[in-house]
C-alpha cells in the first residue's frame, strides 16, 4: 500500500503540474472560443511550440505511465479515489500560478473529498 501512495502521490503531482501549465499556457494564447477555423488553426499550431503547453504535456504522459503502472498492481477501486487529491494541489496551485480565487465553499468541498479518500484509501489496506 506505501508504494502504492508514494506512486500516486507522483502521478498526481506530475497530472497537477501539467493541468497548471497548460491552463497557464491557453489563457496566454488566448480565448479560442470566439475565433474563427483559421484562428483556431494557427493558434494550434503554435500551440505546439510554446513551452509551457509542451511542458504540460510531457507532465501529463508521465502522469499517464505513472498511471498505468499503479493500476497494474492496486484494485481500482482503491486508485481512482486516490486521483482527487488532485483537487487540492489544483486548488492551491490556481491560487498562487494562476491568480485565481478559491471561495471558503470550494476549500470546504475540497477537504470533503479528501476526507472521503482517506476512508477509501484506509478501506483498501483492509483485504
């Protein structure tokens, strides 16, 4: 089960870092939604040279193998809870990189989840 933590700690810091940059690197590239095909296009395009996009994405894959390595030994239904301690390295990382306000309700709602994957994680060293 420790190896088990300490592997999703790193998946899930590796995913968090990853959703960060490529949140920071799409609000520097600017709003999509209003543009048109061709604006969409180039900014795809350079969407594929910006490092912080880049940078998101080798993150993410290596959240991805780190992933696939975890679910070949733990139960899923003991793993995937484990994912939302996402939500709070999200929450405090919006708040410091991405300026953004995180309400007392959404810091509440967060540490419902995590009480909630503490229980199951517990559960799971239980079999």
């Amino acid at each position: 089960m420790f190896k088990t933590v300490i592997i999703m700690f790193m998946a899930v810091s590796a995913g968090t870092v990853g959703d960060i940059l490529l949140a920071k690197g799409m609000k520097e590239m600017g709003d999509i939604s209003a543009m048109n095909l061709r604006g969409i296009m180039d900014t795809a395009f350079r969407a594929l040279t910006t490092p912080k996009l880049m940078m998101g994405t080798v993150m993410l894959a290596i959240f991805f193998f780190l992933w696939l390595a975890v679910l070949s030994w733990e139960d899923l239904s003991v793993a995937l809870p484990m994912q939302a301690l996402n939500y709070v390295l999200v929450a405090f990382l919006s708040q410091y990189f991405l300026h953004e306000t995180v309400t007392p309700l959404r810091w509440a709602g967060t540490v419902l989840v995590c009480v909630g994957v503490m229980m199951i994680t517990k559960s799971g060293g239980a079999q």
